[in-house]
C-alpha cells in the first residue's frame, strides 16, 4: 500500500503535554498508570476513505515504558467507521501500540478519541477532497 501522507504525534503530544501540564483542555488527560498518545494517522493514495490510526500507550510514574501487550484501547471516532461497522472499537496493544482501520465516507472534519483506563487523548483531523490530511487547532 502506498503512503500518502503520514503525521507523527508524538512530539507534539509530549511537547503539549509539558508546556500545559495536564495536556490543556480537552487534548490529554492521563491516570496514575497509563498516558495514551496518537503515534501515526496515515492515509493511503490508493484508498483515500481509508486511514490508519496508531496510538501509543505508556506507563509508569514518568510514563517512559511501554504499556503490556494485551492492554485495552478503545478507539471512537464522531464520523466513519472502524473495522467492525461501528463508530467504536475496542482493541489491544502490542509492544504498546495498537493500530486501527477507519473508513472515512468522503471529506470531513471529526475528532478521533482514544483511552486506556482513565487515559484519554483527543485528535481533530480535517480531510480534504484530495486525501489531504490537517490537524485543527481547536
């Protein structure tokens, strides 16, 4: 599969998380064990309603291990659909990711929400007509 355009979030999550202590309004919220991060939102060229979502878990009192396999992502997305037809998936980590499929029926705006425990992390992404892919500042 080809890769259109591909975002990282890591850093910008990190960098968030630190300069706004808890993550600001509505973009993190992290429990005593767990922090949920968006990793990677792809799309490929050759299926434009199709985009792969990672997100990293993390744990530990600084957050620098990796969650254990098995650990339960909850995936919600306010426009498409996963894997299972559903707005919502539940799925597992592996060496702390967990990754997922969203079909996208055309271009739209929506906010993608991922938690682990009472981890919680938000993305609004925009995609345009040509398969383009932006993150919304608010």
């Amino acid at each position: 599969m080809q890769i259109r355009w591909s975002i990282l979030l890591v850093g910008v999550a990190i960098s968030t998380l630190t300069a706004c202590s808890d993550g600001g309004p509505g973009l993190l919220k992290h429990d005593a064990d767990n922090l949920v991060l968006f990793k990677r939102v792809t799309l490929a060229s050759d299926a434009r309603d199709c985009a792969e979502i990672e997100v990293e878990v993390r744990t530990g009192s600084d957050f620098s291990r990796m969650a254990t396999d098995g650990t339960i992502v909850a995936l919600e997305t306010s426009f498409g659909y996963f894997e299972n037809g559903s707005r919502r998936i539940e799925t597992k980590t592996v060496d702390g990711h967990a990754v997922e499929n969203l079909t996208l029926p055309g271009p739209s705006r929506l906010t993608v929400t991922a938690r682990s425990r009472d981890a919680e992390s938000r993305l609004v992404i925009s995609v345009t007509e040509d398969g383009s892919i932006t993150l919304d500042p608010n």
